[in-house]
C-alpha cells in the first residue's frame, strides 16, 4: 500500500518514464499534484490532457454539457451530458473524458452515436457509489470500495445532502489529515467510526460542538444509529477511506453486510 495519494500517483507515473516517443500519455490536467511533477519530469511520450472544465492543455472535457473532444483548434462536440448519466460525481465524469480521449486517439471513430451508447449503457460496479435504499426518507448509499481519504471525499461531491457519514476500518498507517476539513466544516452532522482506523480519525477531530461523533464495531450497530440520527431528506453514506481486513474478508463483504443491514429495515 501507499502512505500518501502522492506516492500512488508517483508510482503510477513511473509507468510513463518507460514510454517512447509515439506512445501518449493520458493526464487529468486540473490535479495540481500531476502538472508539478510533469513541470520536473522529462517524458517523451505525447502527452494529451483531459478535464471536466474547458483547459488549456486538455483534448477531451466538458463543455456546454456536452462532451467534447479537440485534438487540434477545432472543437467537435460528441455528445450531450444529461441526467441519464449512469455513474454519480464529476470526478466520473473525468474518468468517462478520459476513456473517450484514449478511445478516439486510438481508433478512428466518426460515428459519435456509438460512443453515446457505450457511455449511457455502463452499468457501475457494486460497492461503488452504490445506491441501497431510501428507508424512512434516508437515502442509503454503499461506498465500501473506498479504501483511501481522496475517495471519501470524492463520494462526498457525489453524493447530495450527505447527512451521516461512515468511516473506518483496518489501520495501514495512512494519512488523513485531508479529510479534517470534513469533520469540521463540512454539512455532514453525524460521523460514525469504525475499527483502528475510526478510531484513529476520530482523534483528528477536535470534536466541534455542531457535529456528533459516535464509534461502533458492529455494523448492525452501526446502521441503528445511523437510522435513529440522519435527517429525514438526507443521505447516509458509507465511504470508510479504509481497508476491510480488520473485520472483513474484503470491502466486497462489507458493502454486502452493509446493504443487508439497511434493507432489514424494511422490515
């Protein structure tokens, strides 16, 4: 595992130092922490940027809500951004810019309608943004997958009117200084923590007198409370930012314990 969002992007970035001339190299040209080590790297692989927002440097972003590809001056709108969209965020709105920006350097593509149909039909995997239920007017949604701070806080601008927030899990030593912010000024109310990791965040906190803190490693537990706490119109979001190993075989069973949990609500 990596201690820091920086030293997974340095790994993956050393893939690119092994790239020749006519290869390309795909970046997200709005991450600050990419462009500083591309201004002291010396790739000689084409580099071609993405975005969500219109940029200098960018050859597939949004635009108008449209989709739009530019591989010189010329701007070709390929398709609109509706609310039909199958997958929630904008930072999967970049990932789906920067699969039609490899698609269409790689293939000569003039039928603009298939790459619509390939977008609009992607059906996302479970565990990943993934809505539940909505029980008593609390919309449950199962971020299991998320294993690291910048996701949390990636689901966080996904997912509207987070009320509750669940995090925590086996401790690897990670850093989760960014994720301060959201105990303290974000609109999440209630913060529901779990295992080493929880309990390692929950030391971060400072415990500001507008926000409720509780802690809990029995996830029956720890939906009953999430239950009797999240405002009616809001949402619940399980996002840990942490493995699973310390209770679970793998993140894949904890969104499953997750989700059977929430459901027997229903009953």
């Amino acid at each position: 595992h990596y201690h820091s969002f920086y030293d997974y992007q340095l790994a993956k970035l050393n893939i690119a130092s092994y790239q020749q001339n006519e290869d390309i190299f795909i970046y997200n040209t709005s991450d600050s922490l990419i462009n500083e080590h591309l201004k002291k790297a010396a790739y000689i692989a084409q580099r071609k940027g993405f975005s969500y927002y219109p940029h200098p440097h960018s050859v597939c972003y949004i635009k108008e809500n449209q989709f739009v590809f530019k591989p010189q001056e010329e701007e070709i709108f390929l398709f609109e951004l509706n609310h039909n969209f199958p997958l929630k965020g904008k930072h999967n709105i970049q990932n789906c810019c920067a699969g039609l920006l490899a698609v269409l350097l790689a293939e000569n593509i003039s039928d603009y309608k298939l790459l619509k149909e390939a977008v609009y039909s992607f059906q996302s995997l479970p565990h990943r943004l993934e809505y539940v239920a909505t029980i008593n007017g609390v919309a449950f949604y199962n971020d299991s997958i998320s294993t690291i701070p910048q996701a949390t806080l990636a689901a966080l601008e996904a997912i509207d009117n987070v009320n509750t927030l669940i995090l925590g899990g086996m401790d690897r030593g990670i850093d989760y200084s960014s994720l301060v912010h959201v105990f303290i000024h974000s609109n999440v109310e209630h913060f529901i923590f779990t295992g080493k990791a929880g309990e390692r965040m929950m030391k971060l906190c400072d415990f500001p007198l507008h926000k409720k803190f509780y802690f809990s490693n029995d996830y029956k537990e720890i939906i009953a409370i999430a239950q009797k706490h999240t405002r009616q119109g809001c949402s619940c979001l399980l996002s840990p930012a942490a493995p699973s190993y310390d209770a679970f075989k793998n993140f894949e069973e904890r969104g499953d314990v997750f989700k059977q949990y929430v459901l027997l609500l229903q009953k």
